[in-house]
C-alpha cells in the first residue's frame, strides 16, 4: 500500500498541473518450479519475481553461482522471470537450486530441487510393505496351524 501526503500546495496561477508519484518496491519472488528429469534429458526451473526496479537474478547450485553456457546450464533472464534449462543431464547436475533476485531496495532467494524420476516404478521399495506383509502371513499361518490343531485333537 502506498500513501501519498502532499501538503502546504500554493498554486499561485490557475494551470492544470501534473503530480508524478515515483516509488520503489523490493524484490520477491513470486512462484519458483521445478520438476523431476531424466539424465541425458532437459531439466528446466522457471523463477518469477517482481520488485520496482525490476529485479536481477542470479543462479546458484549450492554455493556456487552458475553462468550462462557453463557446463549445459541456460540462463534466460526477463524482466519478471528467468529459466534455468539444464541441458544433457547427467547425476552431477541433481541438487538444490537457488534463484536471487536483487534490486537497490533489497534481495531474496528461493530454492528448489532438481531430482532424478522416482526409482520405485524400477521395483525399489520400502521395506515396510514386505515386513507388513510378512508378518501378516506369519499371523495367518500361526492361527491356522492352532485351529487345525485343535480340529484334529477333538476328531480324536
């Protein structure tokens, strides 16, 4: 919210005049994506920001910035966006993203994941299910073996 107070105005010929209201706002960052890519795929994570001036954004992976044609990384920077398209993705390129955008009244930062596709739909899964189950059967078998203990000790 910006509030405008204009006071002590002595306008001494009758004109029409102009008031001009310039003002600055911080950057934030409005929304960053990502997803999950394949490697020898394109990875791709969109930030948007916005802020008066504009923002500049920058790209790190962990602590060290990234360059635009450095390594298969593409910076395209706008004036309320930039995408960061990781090219031929290979396991070095996974990890923790971080956009900042900066202007003179400030800066922030957002940070996101790039992963590899789930493995589980290769059959990797948690042990829970298995021991669950197991211990199911194990419960099953053990009540079955009691009645048809039972069954046969009144046959007799």
């Amino acid at each position: 919210m910006c509030v405008l107070f204009l006071l002590k105005i002595i306008c001494t010929y009758p004109r029409v005049y102009l008031c001009v209201f310039l003002f600055s706002v911080a950057p934030t960052i409005q929304e960053i994506k990502s997803g999950t890519v394949a490697p020898g795929r394109s990875g791709l994570i969109r930030c948007e920001g916005a802020g008066v001036p504009p923002p500049a954004f920058e790209w790190y992976k962990g602590e060290k910035k990234l360059f635009n044609g450095q390594q298969g990384i593409i910076i395209q920077n706008f004036s309320t966006r930039s995408i960061l398209t990781v090219t031929n993705v290979t396991q070095e390129h996974f990890g923790n993203y971080t956009c900042v955008a900066a202007n003179k009244l400030g800066t922030t930062n957002a940070s996101l994941p790039l992963n590899p596709p789930s493995t589980a739909q290769y059959g990797i899964t948690g042990r829970a299910d298995v021991l669950f189950s197991c211990w199911y059967l194990v419960l099953t078998l053990s009540s079955f073996t009691s009645i048809f203990h039972l069954k046969n000790a009144i046959l007799q």
